[in-house]
C-alpha cells in the first residue's frame, strides 16, 4: 500500500488487488471497507473507519494469470513486464504488469521511458 495526494486535496490509500476472471464486472467482490480499513491501519495507525470512502476501481494488466491455474509443469515463457512501443500508434509507450509501486519508484524504468519519450519527440 501506498499514499497518494490528489489535486484536489485527498490522500487515496491503496492499493489492493485480487485476480478477477470476469473484467465485465470487477466491482462485485469487492472488499468491505472494514477489511481494507485494517489493512490500512498498519500504514496508518490512527485512521479510523469513518475516515474512508471506497474510491475507483480498475484492471491492473497482468502477465501471469492466477497462482492456482499456472501449469507448473510447464515454464514460464514470457517477461514480468513490458516496455515497448505500439506498433500502430508510434508515440504510445505500453508500461504493462509492472507490479505497484515498481512503476511509481523505479528510476531506471523511469529513465528508459524518458529516452524513448525522447526518440519519439525528436
């Protein structure tokens, strides 16, 4: 978990994930506030239930599918994450399965996607 400041004043604390099979309708297992405010009480000690209000959702891209439906007896033939551009849309840099916070505080990520950003704008 992390904290994030808005614009517009708030902190957003989060996140969490969970593997959903069905990307039409990830809302409808979502965790009970009074869970995630127990979780959210080990990063900070003095927030109380009353202080959150459940924020957006979203699909995090993921490489790997599920730990319980891997087939362990095959390998694994792909990366952990992507850094690439698109090949039809040339000034569109996918950043995909990166695992939070790795996209938010990796500088060498950082610097890769800024020369790319570079090559694109020159």
């Amino acid at each position: 978990m992390h904290l994030t400041k808005t614009l517009a004043g708030n902190v957003l604390i989060g996140p969490n994930a969970r593997y959903v099979d069905d990307k039409s309708n990830y809302e409808r297992d979502r965790e009970p506030v009074e869970k995630f405010a127990l979780g959210a009480k080990h990063l900070l000690p003095g927030i109380e239930l009353q202080d959150l209000v459940p924020a957006y959702s979203g699909i995090r891209a993921k490489l790997i599918p599920p730990p319980n439906s891997l087939d362990h007896s095959k390998p694994i033939t792909f990366a952990d994450f992507i850094i690439q551009r698109d090949p039809q849309f040339p000034a569109v840099i996918h950043l995909i399965g990166i695992e939070s916070p790795g996209l938010t505080s990796a500088p060498s990520i950082a610097e890769h996607v800024a020369q790319m950003v570079a090559e694109i704008l020159d």
